[in-house]
C-alpha cells in the first residue's frame, strides 16, 4: 500500500540506514472497538458508531521505534468502506538520549491521494520541543518534493525558583494565524496566558486539594468560563465547563465508559441537550 511505503522510507530516513537484516517480530496486541453513540439518539442503531482501532509495534534496526495502526468501520458491509484510517509513527533517540526524532504519517484510507504528516523534535538539554504538521502527495515520487506545512510550533521550558515556566509560539499558515502560549506553574496554581493579535486570555487553574480544581478563564472580550475537575477515584473523573449565556459541558470518565453532554443555553434556559457516549472494549 501506499502508505506502508511511505512509511519505511520515512523510518529508514530516520535510522539512516538501507534495507538491513530482518527487524524482530512485533508484540502481538489486541484490537479495540469503540462505540460512540451520535447525538444522544438511543433509539435504534443509526445512532451508534462502533469503530475497531488495531495498533502494534516493532523495534526496527538502528533503535527505531515503529508503531502502526488502522482504524476500521464496524458498522458498514462495504468491505471498501471498512477501513477508515492507517497511521505510522517512527522514532529514534540521539545522543545519549538528548535528542529525539519522530515521524508520524496518516492516510485517510477513503481519499488516498494525501498523506498528512507530523514531525517532533526535541533537545532535552535545552528544554526545547518542534511541532510541525503538513500534508504531501500520497505518491512516492511527488512525496519528497510536494509536501506542504501547514502548522509549526516551538516549546522553550525552563525553571524560575523550582517553578515551571513555558513559551509555546504557534504558526498556523493556512490562516496566517500566529499566537503564543505561556504557562507558570506554581505548586497548586497554573496560569496560562494565550495571546495573539487578535484575542488574549488568561486561565488561572486552582488545585483545591488531591480531589478538585477550578480554572476560571477570562478574554479579552470580558467572556468569561468556569471549569471544575473532580477526580472520583479509580482513574474516573468529571469535568463540568460553564460558559454563561452559551453552554454547559460535562465529560465524565468512568473506566472504559466516556460520556460527553452539551447543554445550549438561551439566556437562563437550557434546551436542546447533546450526548454522546463512548465505551472502549478490548477483546
């Protein structure tokens, strides 16, 4: 498949090396599927909308980590329809471990004429991060001279007296939309500052104790939002999101269970509830 040859160029790109000896077999995994169901509709199965994700991975030669996966459609009959997505990341480490590289390709399997692409870099000495994403023609030959960036981003952290500070300047270029993001953390408090030219807003997140934490946020329109996150045990958790005269979101986690509810408002009235349900279940 196409991808699956884009893929191992981009791996072997990455180790620097030729075609070599067989790498060992990768660990054998299980696939998940889960189940979503649409628009809070319970009442027959055209609200339902159960995908199969797989995924594996394999230690290629020269220390390169490859994962791959697929996601397929377990609603549909058309065998052409079932597969939705396949996907392929490979990583290296430099260094000593100081450096990081990694590669990420993805094909919409429904339209296979694109690859889109993200590439991660990292200096852990320097407490430096690169983000960039893209698309490129899905063809090996267009593949190394078509591939267009669609979004880049830097993360430069460093510590301030034992607290945590991050500057995260964003590029997007299909809008020719630049922001920065910046975070201190310290102990139980988080301030996050999102700026651009446009639009500012400051989120001040609270830790209240081992259990609950609020974040108020504030723009520079004067809206304002309210969210609390409950931890409830086990790893489940519900995080409930006011925004006044627009909505109320709850998301709750519940082990494998995940449910979303969007309540519109109208000035006090809420009405027309969103729910979407989602169970992951591993076999």
């Amino acid at each position: 498949m196409k991808l699956i040859k884009l893929l191992s160029a981009a791996s072997l790109s990455i180790a620097g090396v030729s075609a070599g000896p067989s790498a060992p077999p990768a660990a054998s995994t299980r696939p998940q599927l889960s189940i979503t169901i649409r628009d809070g509709n319970f009442t027959d199965f055209d609200g339902l909308e159960p995908t199969i994700t797989w995924e594996n991975s394999q230690q290629l030669p020269n220390e390169v980590d490859f994962r791959y996966g697929i996601d397929l459609s377990a609603r549909t009959t058309n065998l052409a329809s079932l597969p939705r997505r396949i996907w392929g990341r490979a990583s290296r480490r430099f260094a000593a471990d100081r450096y990081s590289l990694s590669t990420r390709l993805d094909m919409d399997v429904q339209r296979m004429d694109r690859v889109d692409f993200q590439i991660d870099a990292a200096d852990e000495d320097n407490d430096l991060k690169l983000t960039m994403f893209g698309s490129a023609a899905a063809s090996l030959k267009r593949f190394a001279t078509s591939p267009r960036v669609s979004h880049v981003e830097f993360t430069k952290g460093f510590d301030n007296d034992g607290n945590r500070v991050t500057i995260n300047p964003r590029y997007n270029v299909n809008y020719d939309h630049m922001d920065v993001v910046m975070t201190y953390d310290a102990d139980d408090t988080l301030i996050t500052v999102t700026a651009s030219q446009d639009d500012q807003e400051v989120t001040i997140s609270q830790q209240l104790n081992d259990d609950n934490m609020l974040s108020p946020t504030i723009s520079r329109d004067g809206s304002l939002s309210l969210a609390w996150d409950r931890k409830l045990g086990d790893h489940n958790s519900v995080r409930t999101t006011l925004n006044p005269n627009r909505s109320v979101e709850v998301e709750w986690k519940d082990e494998a269970w995940t449910a979303n509810v969007n309540f519109p408002m109208e000035e006090d009235t809420m009405k027309g509830a969103t729910v979407r349900i989602k169970r992951d279940v591993r076999f």
